[in-house]
C-alpha cells in the first residue's frame, strides 16, 4: 500500500479520526419518592449506575453514584426506601426522622417543637399533642383539687 492509497482508503481514514474519549454504553437510574396523600411527591434517593467503554482500548468502567438526600431536620437519610420518613400531624414539617419526632399518646406524630412532654408518676417521659396536652393537664388538676383534704 502507498500513501496515495490512505487518503483514497475511506476505512483507513475514518481510523484516524476515532477519539478516545470514553462512550457511555449504559446508563440506569433508581430514584426513591415518596408520594403522600395529598399527591405531592419528594424524591429521597437516587442511584445511579454508568458504563463506560473506551472505543480506543476496548475498556470498561463501572460508575455506581449514590446521592444522599439531607431530611426536613438536617440528617442525612442513609437508607433511602428503608428508614421511616414522617410528617407532623400539628404544624406539617414534612420529610423529618426518627430522631426529630415523637408519638402522642393517641399515637399521631409530631415534631419536637409541637409535642408536649409531661412525666407520669413514676418519672417517666409522656409525649402529647396540643389538644391531648389540655385534657391531660385539667385531668391531673382535678385529680389534685379531689386529693386535697380539708381538716377542722
């Protein structure tokens, strides 16, 4: 072969115009929502996952990405799909963790700035909403206004 022929060769001409820059051959994405009742929806996760092929060398890389998204109350949601996501039942913060909540005792949940802790005899920790809250509060009143004995 001549010179001459390469430049006439179409095969061997398009050889030298091949980059190496890497060709995605794949590509797959996982995305976690949470849809709520209301219709609205928050993605919480996304996985992503890229192959790579080097036209050059025949090379492929493996790309698995993961974003991790920051919840209502600043935590990290290291398991998207897996860990308990919750909305308030009083002011509606929604996307909040385990950590930001707490349980009425008629078992709504709630942010820390709207429950109300109060302790039971024995000094432990009860949690309850505003209107729980009340009753219990005029419930324990009466009761101590009934212990009071009156002696002559």
């Amino acid at each position: 072969m001549t010179a001459g022929n390469d430049q006439n060769n179409p095969y061997l001409s398009q050889q030298a115009s091949v980059q190496s820059a890497p060709v995605v051959e794949s590509s797959d994405e996982q995305r976690m929502i949470i849809a709520d009742q209301d219709g609205e929806r928050h993605l919480v996760g996304v996985v992503q996952e890229v192959v790579l092929l080097n036209p050059a060398t025949g090379e492929r890389r493996f790309i698995r990405s993961q974003y991790l998204i920051r919840s209502e109350d600043g935590r990290l949601m290291l398991n998207p799909g897996k860990e308990q996501i919750y909305n308030c039942s009083t002011c509606g913060r929604k996307g909040l963790t385990q950590f930001s909540i707490h349980f009425c005792v008629c078992q709504t949940v709630h942010c820390l700035n709207c429950i109300h802790e109060l302790q039971d005899e024995q000094g432990n920790p009860l949690y309850f909403c505003k209107p729980c809250f009340r009753k219990e509060r005029i419930r324990r009143f009466f009761r101590w206004l009934f212990s009071i004995r009156i002696e002559a």
